[in-house]
C-alpha cells in the first residue's frame, strides 16, 4: 500500500471499511474538481472579451446564440401540423 510507512498497519482494503475509504476518496476528488471548474468559468467570466481573445480563448462577440426568423414564417408552420 502508498501508505505503509506512516501507518503501523495497511489500510482495509476489502469490506465496508475499505469502500467507504475508497468511497470518501472519490467524492473528495468529484468535489475538488466540481470547485476548480467552478472557480476558472468565474475567472473566465471576469475577463473582458480582450483580455480573453489575448490567452487564446475562443470568444463570440455576442455571447447569445440568436436566431432570425421571417414574420409570419412560425404562423404558417403551425397552420401545416
């Protein structure tokens, strides 16, 4: 085990015990990884649109996904169901 030299034991590696270490651990990982994804979209998200196009991060200039539709064009398609 990784962990021999500080324990006088190894830890359980079968049982209850053993996956509820294993268990900790991995939700450990999940929640500090879930944080730092968490904490660069926020630095991302404070950066201005030059400051982002300068570190090589793909930017739009409008951020929102639009979508031009004709008037009249969604009355007709309703009227053809």
């Amino acid at each position: 085990m990784a962990y021999q030299g500080y324990f006088s034991r190894s830890l359980p590696a079968h049982g209850f015990s053993g996956w509820l270490i294993e268990r900790t651990a991995t939700l450990f990982v999940e929640i500090k990884r879930q944080y730092q994804l968490v904490r660069s979209r926020r630095e991302l998200e404070a950066l201005s649109i030059h400051q982002q196009k300068d570190i090589g991060y793909p930017v739009l200039d409008d951020p929102r996904p639009m979508l031009d539709v004709k008037a009249g064009v969604m009355s007709k398609l309703m009227t053809m169901r």
